[in-house]
C-alpha cells in the first residue's frame, strides 16, 4: 500500500521544489502556485496511468488527505482577521446561517435527478464538494481594490468558516455510503452523532486548553513567538489523532479546535483582537504545502475524468453550482438587509472553488463505490476547473475593463 503512494508524493514535494526557485517570476506572468502544481499533476497523471486510481483509492491516502483537511479548517478558523465575524456580522451570519444551508439544499436537490449516483447519500456528499468557497484559484480577488472592502472582507471570512460547517453534513453523508456504521443496527445517524460529539469534545477542549495556556505562558514570559508557532503547528495534528482514537471526525476537531484555540489565546475581555502573525507562520507554511500537494493530485486525477469523455449532464450541474445554485440562495439570504442589490450579486458571482472540494472530492472517492466514484471525481474537477476559469480569469478580466472604462463594479 505504502510502495503504490509514494511515488506520487515524491513527485508532488519535487513540484512544489521546483515553483520555490521561481515563484516570484510565476506569480509576475500571473501562474499561481496552483496553477503551476496542477500542471505537474496532469503530467503525473499522464505518466502513471492508471496507476493514480489505485493510489487514490487507498486508506494510507484517505488518511493522508483527511490530516491535510484538518491543517486546512484549522488554520482558516484561527486566521480570520478582525474578531470572529471580522467586523462584517450582519453579511458574515446571513451568508454562513442562511445562503449556506439553502446552497447545499439546492445543490442536494439540483443532483438528485442530474447526477444519477446510486443514493441520496452520495448526492449530499457531491453537494458538499462543489459548494465550499476557497479562493486559493482567485486569491487576488481578495486584494481587489476595485471591489468593495466590506464585500472582499465579508467573502473572506465565509471561506474561513464555511469549509468548517460544511464538514459535519460532509461527514454524515460520508457515513451513509461508505462507514461500517451504515450496516449496525444504530445505522450513520447515531455513528454522525457519536462522531460529531467526540471531535467537539476533543477539538474544543485540546484548542481551548492549549490557547489558554498560551496566553499565561506568554504573559508570564515562559514563552514567546517562535516556539508558540511550532505548538500551532502540532495543535491539529494531534487534534486530529486524539479525535480518532475516541472515534470521532478529525478534520471536525481540527475546525473546532482552531476557533477553541483562538478564544482561548485572546482571552474572554478580547485582549488580542487577532492572533499575531508572528505566531501563525509555522502553521500557515504547513497549510501552503498541503494545499499545493492537494493541486498537484487534482491535475493528476484530472486526467483520469478526461478519459471518461463528455458527460454534459455532470458538466451542466457543475456549471449551476458555480452559478445559479449559489447565487439564489445568497439573494434569498439578503432579503431585506441593507447589501445593495449590485453588491449581492457580486456575493453570490464571487464564490471559487478549490482546495476544499478538492479535499471533499477525493474523500468522497474513497468512499464509493466505481460508478459513483467517477461521477464524484467528474463533477469535482469540472468545478474546480470552471472556478479557475470563472474566478481566476474571467471576473478579473471583467474588472480591468470595469477599471478601463472608469465604471466602478461595486459600491465604494
């Protein structure tokens, strides 16, 4: 098992060597760090063959892939600038409370007659990858001075919460087609409950613990800086092995213990209003390295949905998700507040897809069976490379010639 994955990981830590010698030249013709790992994963995928399906579909690499997941939720749950809601609270609650739960019930209800999947559990699962906002494909869109600031800080403050809420649906519906759970006589909602209740127990209480215990050590001058960053970066990993050990979901407690970890290194009176950079270093590298690995195994698995030809149905629901299936339920969640109607569209327009649905989109392969692991990797990598297209070329484009007209896209 471990022979099959290794060359793949080998690969992948070569790629991300080789964009570190020129990644300022990249990024000044515009080839981000995903761009280019997805590059060297079509020509991994070309070169092993088929050989990518058997590594992918391992439990070294399902594990592998659930740990990167965990770094992920945690470092976007500590890494929100500006308080927990980031100052933008009435948007921030609309967007996660409503506009979140309405797109995964639209996108639910969208697949279920398009996608073809074997049951309701797989549709829920496919709804939850292509759904989760990430701007690791549009990451300047972020710093987009032609668009309002209210708006680019409201959309970073869903993207850093809403991967973490879609994790316990996710989960649950990973249960339901692919857990030994579905086959007890307790059936995947008691295993969902017994899971959900094992990673709030143990992500709340290692995150809130161990802030706390930074915010004396650092105040008492035990401690400083550089040796809490190295604590950061082992705060999700060892979140992540606790939680498992008790049976519960990992990447669930890794979220959790990222905003456990961020009350408790603020203190209840919010004597830091954000975590210092200094300190998030460690861990913020260790993510940068498991997001471009997960761009490098999307290029090579990419290649393996262009073998199976055009699916236009699977293309056309992946299309909606980019689109109307977010869209509507971000209007629907604005309904009477004071967002202007121009600035809800762009909320709704603005939504990529990355890292996370890529993470999603190979856990979801792992736990289906052929057929339905196909369609889960089809849809995954038209959404991911329509989000690229969509958000990483087209929109900033639209922008400039916004910005050439002297017309303002937003308000502000």
């Amino acid at each position: 098992m471990l022979a099959r994955v290794i060359p793949l990981i080998v690969f992948s830590l070569v790629a991300i060597l080789l964009w570190t010698f020129g990644a300022k030249r990249l990024g000044d013709l515009h080839v981000s760090a995903p761009v280019f790992m997805v590059a060297f994963g079509v020509v991994a995928g070309l070169v092993f063959g088929d050989e990518v399906r058997h590594q992918l579909n391992t439990h070294l690499a399902e594990r592998a892939v659930e740990l990167v997941l965990a770094v992920l939720l945690f470092v976007d749950a500590v890494e929100v600038r500006g308080g927990f809601l980031g100052g933008e609270r009435g948007a921030v609650l609309r967007l996660l409370v409503l506009a979140l739960p309405l797109s995964i019930a639209a996108a639910f209800a969208v697949g279920g007659p398009m996608l073809g999947v074997s049951s309701w559990g797989v549709v829920l699962a496919i709804a939850c990858v292509v759904m989760p906002l990430d701007f690791a494909p549009a990451a300047d869109l972020l710093r987009d001075r032609r668009l309002d600031r209210g708006l680019r800080h409201a959309l970073a403050v869903e993207s850093g919460y809403n991967d973490g809420l879609f994790s316990p649906v996710f989960a649950f519906a990973l249960l339901t087609i692919g857990s030994p759970v579905e086959h007890s006589s307790s059936g995947p909602l008691f295993g969902a409950v017994h899971a959900a209740l094992g990673a709030a127990a143990v992500g709340v209480g290692m995150g809130a613990l161990t802030g706390l215990a930074h915010r004396l050590a650092v105040a008492a001058r035990w401690t400083g800086a550089p040796a809490v960053r190295v604590a950061m970066a082992l705060v999700p990993i060892i979140t992540y092995a606790l939680a498992i050990g008790v049976g519960g979901n990992g990447f669930v407690a890794a979220f959790l213990a990222g905003i456990a970890y961020k009350a408790g290194r603020m203190g209840e009176r919010g004597e830091y209003r954000d975590l210092a950079r200094r300190e998030l270093s460690s861990v913020e590298d260790l993510s940068v390295i498991s997001s471009t690995i997960m761009w490098f195994v999307f290029g090579a698995a990419a290649v393996l949905v262009f073998r199976l030809g055009l699916d236009w149905p699977r293309v056309l629901y992946g299309l909606l998700a980019l689109t109307l299936v977010r869209m509507v339920p971000v209007y629907v969640s604005m309904l009477g507040s004071p967002v202007r109607w121009r600035d809800r569209t762009l909320l709704g327009v603005l939504g990529p897809r990355g890292t996370t649905s890529i993470v999603f989109g190979l856990l979801a392969y792992n736990a289906t069976r052929q057929d339905d692991a196909d369609v889960v990797l089809y849809v995954m990598t038209v959404v991911v490379l329509g989000s690229i297209l969509l958000h990483g070329i087209a929109i900033p484009f639209g922008l400039h010639r916004f910005s050439a007209r002297g017309e303002e896209p937003a308000s502000g």
